[in-house]
C-alpha cells in the first residue's frame, strides 16, 4: 500500500497493525533548514494523554547531528538511545526503512543499516504511524507479511 502525502504532520493508522517480517518504507527530503523531524509507531491515536509510542525516531541537525530514539509510556519518555551519527542531510532527499523483527526495530537509510531499538512496547498494540518535524513527505508504504 502507499499513500502520496502532502501533509506533515501526518497521522494514519498502520492497516492490520504491524507483525514480524513487515516493512515501513518512508521516502522523504529534509527542508535545507531542518532542526528535526521524527516518526512515531503508536498504540493508538490519543493526543490527551498521549498513545504510548513504541518506537520515536528523531533525525536531529543541530550542532551535535543525531539520531535519538525513545519510547512514551503512560505519557512519559524513556531513557534515550543517541546514535551520534546521522546519515540524512540538510535539502538531501532519503529513503528510511523500518524493518520490524520480533525483538527489535531495525532502520536502514539510504540502504545502509543505521540502528537497531529493543522494543519496550509489545508489537501488537502498534497501529498508528506519525510523522512530524522539519521533512517532506513524498511517500509512505507497509508491506504486509502475508
Ligand atoms: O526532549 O525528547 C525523546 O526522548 C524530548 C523532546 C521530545 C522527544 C523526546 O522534547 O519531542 O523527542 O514527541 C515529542 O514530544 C517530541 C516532539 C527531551
């Protein structure tokens, strides 16, 4: 399935939730004046309070670039994860995939593998994706495992 998209923030639900085997592919471009954007994978839609989120990924630009990632639970954050290194660019567009394995997230950019992020949450509550921030989204796709 994709979704052209025009609109940030986006918030959509992932069709059937996500399962082992399944794939996010997000392909975007970073504004040449980007601060941050970040991606979301939620249990749920709620804005008061917030849904958990199971995996936020935050690209970061700024003095010390980054790529933070966290989860929210019970409306509050967890212990950061910071990669110091960060393989998207200012103007530059990208391709980010989300793999999701049993024990983990993993994300790929630009075809390189970037990280990996021990789910906190389980998998099945998962049914929301977001994006927000300083990016251009020009496609969003789920591929199933079945
Ligand atoms: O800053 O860090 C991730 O650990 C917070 C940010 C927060 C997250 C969080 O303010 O910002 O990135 O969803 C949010 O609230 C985002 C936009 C210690």
């Amino acid at each position: 399935l994709c979704l052209a998209l025009q609109v940030i923030p986006y918030t959509g639900p992932i069709p059937g939730g996500l399962h082992p085997g399944e794939i996010i592919i997000i392909q975007g471009t970073v504004p040449p004046d980007a601060d941050r954007f970040q991606v979301d994978l939620s249990s749920g839609c709620s804005t008061k309070p917030r849904s958990d989120v199971a995996l936020h990924f935050s690209p970061r630009f700024n003095d010390s670039p980054c790529v933070v990632c966290n989860s929210l639970l019970r409306d509050e954050w967890g212990k950061e994860e910071t990669l110091h290194q960060l393989p998207y660019k200012r103007g530059a567009p990208f391709e980010t995939i989300i793999l999701v394995h049993k024990n983990a997230f993993k994300v790929a950019v630009n075809g390189t593998h970037l990280l990996e992020y021990k789910h906190r949450i389980p998998l099945s509550g998962v049914d929301t994706f977001s994006i927000s921030g300083n990016v251009r989204v020009h496609a969003i796709g789920y591929i199933p495992n079945s």
